[in-house]
C-alpha cells in the first residue's frame, strides 16, 4: 500500500526536483522494494503526457559482476547506458541498497576500472542537469544507521519533506558568503586546512538534484590547498568504510593519507587517477533535521553543523575544473569544537553558523 509520505515525495520528485514536458523519456533507475513509489512516479509522469522507462535492478548482480568479469569486460564501451543517456530527457534514481557490504570481499579496482569508462555516462547526465537521486529505507539501510526499519522510515521523510523555498532564502546568504570569499580555513582538534575559493561560485542545494538536501558547496582552487585534516566519521566508498582517515596536502595534493582501518583501500582510491589526491569539492551542510550520521553520503553530508571535503572530481557549474573517475565526500564533525573561517572571519563555530 502506498504510504502517504511516499505519495508526497513522488510528486516533489515529479513536479519539483526535476522539468518534465510533453513527450519527455524518464528514466527511472530502481530496485523491486520500491515499487509503491516507484509507481505513483510513473503515474504521474504519464500524467505528464511523458513516459517512463524503468531500470529494475536484480539483487545480486553486482556481486557477480564484479566478483567474475574478466579484464576485456570490464574494458567494454558502454554502449547501451551511454545511447539510453544521450535520448533520455531527466533520470530519477531511486536507489534500494540490500546489503551496504556486497562488494567488501570483491577487488576494488575493478570497480575502479569500471568507473573511469562510465564517467562518460554521468557526464552527459550532468550536463542535462535534470536528475535527481533518492535513498529508499531498506533494512540494510536501517540496520547501517542502527534503527529499526520504521525509526529509518521517519527519519528518511522528516528529512526530505522539508519547506525547500525557506531554506532558499537562508542558502541565498549563504552562497554570497561563500562567492565573496577568497580563502576558507578550518580549524579544529587534529585540523588546521586551508584553501583558496577565490573566483568560484557557491552552488545551492535544494532538493533539484539531491534527496534530500540541504547544503551550500563550491570547488576549492586546485593546488592551494595547504595542511592537514582528521575526520571524525567513517569515510565510505562503495560499501567499504574507512575509520580514522587523516589528510595532510601540500600545493593542493594529499602527500600523506593514514587511516585506523582499510587504509589500503584509501591508497587504492586516492591512486586511481591523477585527479583524485585534489579536493573537487567543499561544502557545509543546513538541513538541522538530520541529526544523525546513518552511514549514507546522502544524509551524511547534509547534517547541519559539519562540513565536507571531496577528493577527486569537480561539479564544473562553480568553476571547478578538477577532473577523476573519483569522487569521495568526507564529512569533518565542527558541532563539539571547530571554527570554519572565511577570510579570517569565523562564519562557523561549534556547528552554529554565525551570520
């Protein structure tokens, strides 16, 4: 049965999130557990006078991709995705994880492989700039945030059926804050970074591409940035959780990455390319319903009161031109003591904003 919550979200995802006309193709990327809100999107996309196409993922297949595709496989043009990209008009990615560890024991550069000949599918997404993606509850969510499946349930609807025009007009301050700004500095226990933003844009976060939302970001000058940073929260890629991971760059690169646990893994990532040891993002989240950290970049990196830093690829929009097939958010904790300043004016403090 479909729960009114979902009902919401279905028609702020069609008639918000995203431009839908007349004759419009919508790809739909899904699993089976969605399927009540799954169909109500596409009711109301046909609605639309527009047609939905649906991608169904089967439970399993990336185990089995990844664990047995051998090297010419893994090299394939991806023809099909690449063709179904370029003649679609909007995508809407309801992701339904059933197990956050499926490819833990597989070899991660496989799928780092992978990545780079897929770039090509994001990049001609990125440029339509008309998608957005949604974490549905499942219970290997529910279990990653150590809730029950209707705790995560709550949690997920309280933070994505928000008051977005409100939270506009805060982040609107906030942008200018940052499209002003020339250097950003963080300052914390085990932290002490700082970078150059000058001549970049600031780009809001308000529910058109991400859901939900809540942040303001913008992409550090290349090789400026200079320091070291410790993060409080497990940085994930991929399923893989890596604890304690620490930071030092000098001229804009990571010259020096330790982690408590998986810090091959780290080294595996950050050597994929020659992008990935530079910062392609900085962000802050303000979406203060979100409380919790739940294991989910989606969630994650809206808390309001914490900060991220992303390793590898720019969102070109704000002038970042720091290209990989990586892209790793990494949220730094600033509510029990930190100070994020701008300019040298303290803007954050303790993970209340001060303006």
């Amino acid at each position: 049965m479909l729960d009114e919550r979902e009902k919401k979200l279905a028609k702020l995802l069609v008639d918000y999130s995203i431009k839908i006309k007349k004759g419009d193709i919508i790809k739909i990327n899904t699993g089976v557990e969605a399927t009540t809100l799954v169909n109500e999107i596409c009711r109301l996309i046909l609605e639309k006078g527009a047609s939905p196409r649906v991608n169904v993922d089967m439970p399993g297949f990336a185990y089995t991709y990844y664990k047995h595709a051998p090297e010419n496989v893994l090299k394939m043009e991806p023809k099909i995705a690449k063709y179904e990209a370029e003649h679609t008009d909007g995508v809407i990615g309801i992701y339904t994880n059933r197990n956050t560890k499926e490819l833990n024991t597989t070899d991660p550069m496989k799928a780092a492989a992978r990545r780079k000949l897929t770039k090509v599918i994001s990049e001609i997404t990125l440029k339509k700039d008309n998608w957005v993606i949604f974490d549905y509850p499942t219970d290997a969510l529910a279990q990653d945030a150590e809730m029950s499946l209707e705790e995560f349930e709550d949690f997920v609807y309280g933070a994505c059926l928000i008051d977005y025009e409100a939270l506009g007009k805060i982040e609107a301050k906030q942008k200018k804050i940052l499209d002003d700004g020339k250097t950003v500095r963080i300052v914390s226990p085990n932290t002490d970074l700082t970078f150059s933003i000058d001549g970049r844009q600031g780009i809001t976060c308000l529910g058109k591409r991400n859901m939900p939302d809540g942040e303001v970001f913008i992409a550090p000058v290349e090789d400026t940035t200079e320091g070291f940073i410790e993060y409080d929260f497990p940085a994930i890629y991929g399923g893989r959780e890596v604890d304690g991971v620490r930071l030092e760059f000098k001229k804009g690169k990571v010259v020096k990455a330790t982690a408590k646990k998986n810090e091959k893994f780290l080294h595996q990532m950050i050597d994929i390319d020659e992008g990935a040891r530079f910062l392609g993002e900085f962000g802050w989240g303000d979406n203060f319903g979100i409380t919790k950290h739940v294991k989910q970049i989606l969630f994650d990196e809206k808390i309001g009161g914490t900060i991220h830093l992303a390793l590898g690829m720019a969102y070109k929009e704000g002038g970042g031109v720091n290209d990989s097939a990586l892209h790793w958010d990494m949220i730094k904790d600033l509510r029990k003591e930190g100070i994020l300043y701008i300019d040298g004016k303290p803007v954050m403090k303790d993970g209340k904003f001060l303006f």
